[in-house]
C-alpha cells in the first residue's frame, strides 16, 4: 500500500496491517509501531484488514503468551457474535461489513488505532507508582488501588485479597495485573469522553448494525438468545487463542456476571451511534419487520389474540403517527426524538387495543366475556366470539408453565466455564484447586440427579409460544371474532366500551427520574398485570418498561381530552 | 435507572438455594441433587462478606443428600466429607464431628474411632485455639467409644469368671481403656453444659472401680451447679446412684424434690409420692398429696393405674383417719372445675370400664370421695362391677356410700 519504508529487519518493503492497526512485515513479521493513518472518516469499505496469527509478529512472552491488546479482545467477541448472527439467519453481510466498519470507525475515533499515534498512551509496562511519567499524570485519575475497591454492580472480581495486597509488591511486568497489554490501562481510561468498550457494549454493536440492515430481530430478542446461549457473551474468552492469556484485570473487562439489561444495551447503542457520527439509518418503513404493524401482528400471534385485534392497532398506531418514517427511523445525535423500543411499543400498542376494547377494569372484561360465552352456546355457527375468559385461562396455563420452568433454568444456569481465571500466579494454585472440587461435586452429585441434564441448547426460536389452529381443542384463538364486543355506528365499527382509564394523568420527566411513569407505586387492576405479565414474559424486560411505552401512546392518543379535562376526570369518555 | 432486577450470578445461585431447599424440604433428593450440582460453582467466588458462605451450604446440604439419597454409600458419603474437610478451616473439626456422627449412626465404631484419633491429634495455628470447644467434645466422644470399648471388655470379662476362666489380658485391656476413656470424659463434664450420655458412663466407670464419693461428686455437681442448664436428668441420675448406694430416704426424697418442681409429670412421681406418703413427717405426706395430684394433671398419666392406686390409697387412707381432708380440700379447689371433663366423664367410665378394670375401680373410688356418689363415673363404675358380682366394687360402693358426707365438705 503506502507504506513505503523498507522494514527494520529484513529490509523488505511487504506490509501487511494487523487487527490493531499497526504494520507488520510480511516476510519477517516484524511488527512496526506505525499505524496507518486514515485520510478521510467515512466508512472504509474496500479495506480489508488482514488478520495474522497471534503466535506471529508479536512478542513472544517466557509463558508462551503474546502481547494483546484489550481491543483485539473484543474484536474477537464481535467477530464471534457476528458469526453466531449469521448462523441464525442474519445475512451475512452484517459480519463482513457492516460490523466491521463499525468497529473500525470506533477504533479510528475512541483513538485506539487507524489514526495517529494514541494520544498520551504508551504501551508500556505499568509501573507500580501512580505518578508514572509515562501516563497522564492526571491527579484526578482513579488510582489502580482505587478501580480495585470500586465496586461494579458485578460480582466481586476486585475482592480477591490476595490480589488487592499484591499490586503493592508488584514489578514491573504486567503478567500480574492483565494478560493483556494494555488491561489496566483501559480501566484507568476516562470513561465518558472515549466511550470506553464493555462486554454489554458488545451487544449495542451487534444490535446497531442489525437495525442498520432492518434484520428480522428486536433487541429483545437478541437479548434472549444470548441468554439462552446463541450468541456468545458469557464465557466468549475461552475462544480466545491461547497465546492471548486472560488474567488480572483482563477479568473485570471480559468476565461478565450478569445477564446485559436492554435499557443499558438500548441507550449505549444509540450513544454509540451518536458518538461514530452516523448518519441517518436505513428508513424503516411499513414493509419492515421493526414496524409496529409488522411487530403487532408477530405479538397478537403469540399472545393467541385474536387475528381482528390487528385492524385496531393498525388504527392506533396511524392515528398517532408511530407508523411514520421519520418516526421510527434513527437519527443519530438527535436529542430531541425519542428513540424507539421498536418491540416495547408494538406490545405497548397491543395493551392499548386491549383497554380499548375490553377497558380490564376487573369488570366489564369479564362481562363481556360472559355475553360472548352465552353467544357461543346457544350458536354455533359461524365462529366463535372471542371469550376473554377462556383466552385468559388457556394462555395463564401456558404462561406459568413456561415461567417456571424459566425460573429454574435460570436457577440452573452455570456461569463459569472450563478455561480457568485467575489473577495473579500467586493465585492460580488456588483457583485450580477450587476449579477440580467443583468439577469433582458436579460429577458426584451429577450422578444422583437422576434425569441427564441435557447439554443441548433448545433450538433459536422467535415464537416462544405457538398456538395453532388445527388443534380441535380450541385453544388457538386466532381466528375468533370481536363481534361480541364491537357495534356499529355510522356505518363504522366502534368499541362497545365506551369508558377508557388512563395509566396516568402526568407523564414524568424522563430525565429526571428515569421514567415515564411509575408502574409499582399505583394499583392497577389485575387484568392489567396479567397482560403486562404476559408481555414482559415474552420480550424478557420488566413490565414497568411496557407501561412507560403504554403511558406514552395514551398521550398521544387522547392528547386534545386531556389537555382540556386534565383537572377533573381521570377516566375519560371517548 | 436502577437495575436491581438485573439477573446475575449471586441472584441465580440465591435462587438455585432456594430451590434445593424446596426440594429438601420435601425429600425429593434426586431434585435436590440436581439444583445442587448446580450451585457448587459458587466455590470458585468469594463470598467472604456473607454470613454463611456457600461452602457451609454444600457441607450441610450435600450432607442431607448423601445420607437420604437411595443410590448414595456410605463410600461416596465418606469420600465427600473428606472433601468438606478441606473446604474451610474454620470449620474441620466440626466436619469431622458431624462425619463421626453418621459413622456411628452407621455403625461403623471403628472408623468413627479412627476419625476421632485423627481429628484429635490436628493442629492449624491460631485455630486450634479456637476451635477449643469442638476439640473437647471430639475428645469426649472418643472418651466415650472407650468406654464403650471398655464395657465390651468387662462382659467378656463377667462371662469367663462365670465360667471359671480368668483372663489377665483382657483384665489389661480393660483398665487400659477405662483410663482413657476417664480422662476425657472427666474433662468435658467440667464444662457447664448437657452431658449426659458422658456423665452416665463415667458414674458408671467410677462405681466399677469403687470410687463412690468421686462419683457422688460428679453427680451432685451435674445437678447442682447453677452454673450448668437445668436439667431433669440430672436429678435422676443422681436419685438413681443414691438409691443403688442404698441411702436414707430423707436424702432420696430431697433428690426428687427439684425434680418434682422441674417436670411434675415425671415418671420417677410415683416413686417419689410411694416414700411421702409413708413418711412420719406431716409435711412430706402433705407433698406426696400435691406430688401424686400434680402428676395426674397430665394427659400422660390418665390410663396409668398405679399412679390413681396411689392417689386413691392416700386419699382412702385420708378419708379414714378423718384429719387433714382440708389437704384433699385444697388440691380439689383448683382442679373442680376441670377434673370431672378431664378424668371422669362417662365416656371414660365406660372405656375404662371395658379396658382396664383395676384402672376404673381405683379411679372410680377418688371420683366417688372426690365428686360424691352420685357422679356419672362413679355410679357406673360401680354398677358395672356389682353387676359383675366382684367382691372388691361391692366394698367400694358401701365405702363411697358410707363416707358421702365427706365430698359435701371438701366440695363446699
């Protein structure tokens, strides 16, 4: 390429780039400081960076180990998850492009390669006193004592005392703080100017370029198939080459002990798109999966609603312009849209329809219910009126089923892997030992468990409850009528319920507590519970986050009534 | 927005506890076993800020698994306590305690043995001092597999100079483990606390060899020391001995004093009121009277016959010398209102009657001095046994009837 100079060692002009950037010399591996200055910051897409071996080029360390840096890390988990997505069905253009040039462009602007010499940072060994020469001798720069007693919202990495009271006896070889090179350099970062990368951060990667590409899958249900182990999260380390040793603080970054929660996956994607400059996103139009119409439909289907239902929300979501282009399509760095939950607001439209039609005030759903019931007895032709009873129980059944055996999986899940962690050397004795007892219990007790734990994964389903309608048992309610709670008038087919309650007659300010409203400090009528049950259940979120969507959409729907009847009523005649 | 809903590894295995719990709870221990299997990966993080860390948990519940589980041995059970062993420091000599336990339980004498000599003979720095307390009792248990060693060897012993034999090795071994087993057993029964099983074998070691008076220290000190818990078998224990040495009944009964006002229902009771009532004393043979009374109070004793025998002599015995019925007359006050339903109904006479006749006859004659002749108990009682022409209800029909006025006085 334009790397011209004549290499250090063999004298050849050969030059490839490695994955952190830097030039390499393809005759001798020899690796350069050098790193390859970007000419201009759009997306580079004809470059192809190409990847070595990490036993070559690099320094080879007495343990058999090479020098890794952090980002190489999590390249390597971006690489996996995105092979884990293509092998799901995502085409694979997400891998090979898009992802990528993402991660490029993060690289280029958090400064950690394809740009000039990183600002400040060397690459050297960390020496133990704080006031290093070499680093940014920042006084308010948490000292590395500091990092290891803050403690995350994750496990206790940092608690380990023969740790903490080893960095004061520590050399300078970083083997004992980070297998990596840069390990604790990274954690000393500042986290909000640079967008530091973490392991939940992997995910809003995957999930940008998954909606830059409109694919089929909500960040719910990206979400779900990490847990349930499609994609890689947990223990992706153990893919790492064994020359890249992971140990020290390499730990705190990679080793996660808790499952990523959307609202932090959520917010963190649209940061990062924000922060890589982005452009608008492809628009999401009413063709696409992501739309509410799209999603509205997947939800009716797998709630066993019936199929009428739909034509409402359509209603709902046109007449408060949610369906609109500009709506639901991602401007980066805009404030002032709200940024949507694609899958929390078609649930949410879904809970709307419901109180529309059915109000579930405890009472007139159950009054309906019967009107439907006696309907269905004494005439059987045609089809059967929809019964939120019957619906309610079938799908109640159904749900506590799946929710406990949920609960036990989750209470089964195993969160350590066989690649052993350690921290120091001084440690590893330790971990070892404790590592070959637990694996000793498990077989023992293994064997009086009776049935075999199945180390199958359950295949990735997008339905996580399916109804069909060819069971004679009527348990499928798709093609059920809403005959029995509609009326016409005017030619136009109305609700028979005239009344509608409000989840709340002021919305909060959501920068100032979080959220829209507050679903665990009022009584709401048990319906309503089990609805936002049953959809919290599906996308795995809390049912709080479904009733800030709700809240929201009621807004934009009686807008005019309330602003004009705020003071007095809060059920509202429609 | 705060994420304590955030499931995490701490939350699972908290949730995983709870359900080998559930399972425990309901001995479900293929379930257990299962969530268990589970959980031990909570070894490999630290949890030291808890206040029981989760390799107490696995001890204690792997415990329960191994022993009720139906494909487990005692080869696995054995394998995994070793294991516990070495889990947690603090806690070895406890692991070994509870391991001997299940030997013994188990019946195996000699690997409990073994497990004690070697638990007894562990040394770890500064915890050897504290775990001061469980090292006694590994030595008092293995004080107490001497002992028992030893009285195995004493009935050979008995059985040989029957037959004429006399073994001096045996006679050996014999001394050899009453010296073992006297030493730490003398040791723990100094520390306040309930030891029975210890105190009784060593009682019994100590009058073997003739050492009376040491033995009657131990026993008083057991029972008297304020310093240790009350303790009922304290009081029988020393009652026992005293009344084996043959001693005066002044000093037997001073025995069973505190024992009456510890368990009044007692059944060394009737004992206690059978030497009051034959006392000289005024006073004692007032207290056989609330001893014997006191007892009955007790749902227990309702179908025991002695004890209303004795009731009933002392009350006839009372009835006849005509002085002290205000005795009968204040036990009575407290117990009119409730005794009748309790003892006498006619449900009673009538199944007491059917079932026990020497039952229905003594108790018929307290009911009829107690309630008058015209009680439901009584009448029947008695007509039953006329009818059944016995000599003994036909005497008690004509005393009850005889002394009636009595009943008006104790029951005004």
């Amino acid at each position: 390429r334009d790397f011209n100079e004549r290499c250090a060692q063999c004298s050849e002009v050969n030059w490839g780039l490695t994955d952190g950037g830097r030039f390499y010399c393809r005759s001798c591996h020899n690796v350069t400081e050098r790193t390859r200055e970007v000419v201009n910051t759009d997306f580079i897409t004809n470059s192809r960076v190409q990847t070595i071996s990490k036993g070559l080029g690099k320094q080879e360390k007495n343990d058999g180990g090479c020098e890794w840096y952090i980002c190489e890390g999590f390249q390597l988990v971006l690489k996996k998850q995105a092979e884990a997505l293509e092998a799901l069905g995502v085409c694979p253009q997400m891998k090979d492009e898009i992802l990528c040039n993402f991660w490029r462009c993060y690289l280029q602007k958090s400064k950690q390669a394809y740009c000039k010499r990183p600002a400040g940072e060397t690459v050297k060994a960390l020496s133990v006193c704080e006031s290093s020469t070499d680093v940014d001798s920042d006084p308010e720069r948490p000292s590395l004592l500091h990092l290891l007693s803050l403690s995350e919202s994750e496990g206790d990495l940092q608690t380990d005392c023969s740790f903490a009271s080893s960095v004061s006896k520590v050399s300078e070889s970083t083997s004992v703080y980070s297998g990596s090179v840069d390990g604790s350099l990274y954690l000393m970062k500042n986290q909000k100017e640079k967008l530091r990368m973490t392991m939940p951060m992997t995910l809003s990667f995957c999930y940008m370029a998954l909606l830059w590409l409109r694919e089929p899958i909500t960040l719910s249900e990206l979400l779900r198939f990490v847990v349930e182990g499609h994609i890689p999260y947990l223990n992706v380390f153990q893919h790492f080459p064994e020359k890249m040793k992971l140990c020290g603080l390499d730990l705190r970054i990679f080793c996660v002990e808790s499952w990523p929660v959307y609202e932090e996956v959520f917010n963190k994607m649209h940061e990062l798109a924000a922060f890589l400059d982005l452009p608008r996103f492809p628009d999401i139009t009413d063709s696409c999966f992501l739309h509410p119409d799209m999603l509205c439909m997947k939800y009716l289907m797998e709630a066993n609603l019936p199929d009428e239902l739909h034509n409402w929300t359509c209603r709902v979501v046109k007449k408060i312009g949610i369906g609109e282009v500009d709506f639901l399509t991602l401007m980066p760095g805009n404030k002032s849209t709200r940024k949507v939950k694609y899958d929390v607001l078609a649930a949410a439209v879904i809970v709307v329809v419901l109180k529309l039609l059915f109000l579930l005030d405890d009472h007139y759903e159950w009054l309906l219910s019967e009107f439907a019931e006696e309907r269905n007895k004494s005439n059987t032709e045609g089809g059967p009126y929809f019964e939120f009873k019957k619906w309610y129980e079938m799908v109640k059944q159904s749900l506590d089923v799946k929710q406990k055996k949920l609960d036990e999986e989750r209470a089964k899940s195993l969160w350590r892997c066989e690649k052993p962690l350690f921290y120091s050397v001084k440690n590893k004795s330790k971990v070892l030992k404790r590592r070959q007892m637990v694996v000793n219990l498990q077989n023992q007790f293994g064997k009086l468990s009776g049935s075999v734990r199945c180390a199958e994964k359950p295949n990735p389903s997008s339905f996580q409850l399916s109804w069909s309608e060819e069971n004679t048992d009527g348990s499928c309610f798709h093609g059920h009528s809403l005959k029995g709670v509609l009326q016409e008038k005017c030619g136009l087919l109305t609700a028979m319920n005239p009344d509608y309650w409000l989840c709340t007659v002021k919305l909060c300010n959501e920068k100032l507590c979080g959220h829209l409203a507050h679903y665990r400090e009022v009584e709401f009528p048990q319906s309503y519970h089990f609805i936002l049950g049953l959809f919290s259940f599906l996308l795995r979120i809390q049912p709080s986050y479904i009733h800030d969507e709700v809240c929201m959409i009621e807004h934009k729907l009686f807008n005019k009534k309330l602003y004009k009847k705020l003071k007095y009523n809060t059920v509202l005649r429609k | 927005s705060s994420h304590e809903h955030k499931l995490n590894f701490r939350k699972s295995k908290e949730a995983c506890l709870s359900y080998i719990q559930d399972a425990l709870l309901q001995k479900q221990w293929k379930r257990a076993a299962e969530f268990l299997t589970c959980y031990v990966e909570s070894l490999e993080k630290d949890y030291s800020r808890e206040h029981i860390g989760p390799s107490e948990m696995i001890w204690r519940v792997g415990t329960e698994i191994l022993w009720h589980h139906p494909q487990s041995s005692m080869k696995e059970f054995n394998c995994f306590m070793e294991q516990m062993k070495t889990l947690g420091v603090k806690r070895y000599l406890k692991v070994c305690l509870e391991h001997v336990f299940h030997l013994l339980c188990n019946g195996q004498i000699d690997e409990a043995y073994q497990n004690l000599s070697l638990a007894e003979s562990w040394r770890f720095g500064e915890q050897t001092a504290i775990q001061d307390k469980e090292m006694k009792l590994i030595e008092a248990y293995r004080g107490l597999l001497d002992y028992y060693s030893w009285s195995k060897q004493k009935n050979i012993l008995l059985e040989n100079s029957e037959d004429g034999f006399s073994d001096l090795a045996v006679e050996q071994e014999m001394h050899g483990y009453f010296r073992k087993a006297a030493v730490n057993l003398k040791e723990i029964i100094k520390i306040p606390g309930v030891w029975d099983v210890f105190v009784k074998c060593y009682v019994d070691l100590l009058e073997f060899y003739g050492d009376h008076n040491e033995a009657r220290q131990v026993l008083n000190e057991y029972a008297y020391n304020s310093k240790f818990p009350a303790n009922p078998n304290a009081h029988v224990y020393l009652y026992q001995f005293l009344k084996r040495q043959g001693e005066s009944k002044k000093s037997l009964i001073s025995a069973l004093k505190i024992l009456h006002d510890i368990v009044p229902s007692h059944e060394l009771m009737i004992d206690f009121n059978t030497m009051l009532q034959k006392s000289k004393k005024r006073k004692k043979r007032r207290l056989g009277l609330e001893v014997i009374f006191a007892a009955l109070d007790y749902a227990g004793w309702k179908e025991n016959a002695k004890a209303w025998s004795c009731l009933a002599r002392q009350v006839k015995q009372i009835v006849i010398s005509e002085k002290h019925l205000d005795w009968i007359k204040q036990e009575w006050n407290s117990r009119k209102d409730w005794w009748p339903a309790f003892h006498f109904s006619r449900y009673l006479a009538k199944r007491n009657w059917q079932e026990n006749k020497s039952l229905s006859y003594e108790k018929a004659l307290v009911a009829g001095i107690l309630l008058g002749k015209g009680c439901k108990y009584f009448k029947y009682v008695s007509r039953q046994g006329c009818k059944a022409q016995l000599k003994r209800f036909r005497m008690l029909k004509r005393f009850v009837n005889r002394h009636n006025p009595v009943y008006l006085r104790i029951s005004g």
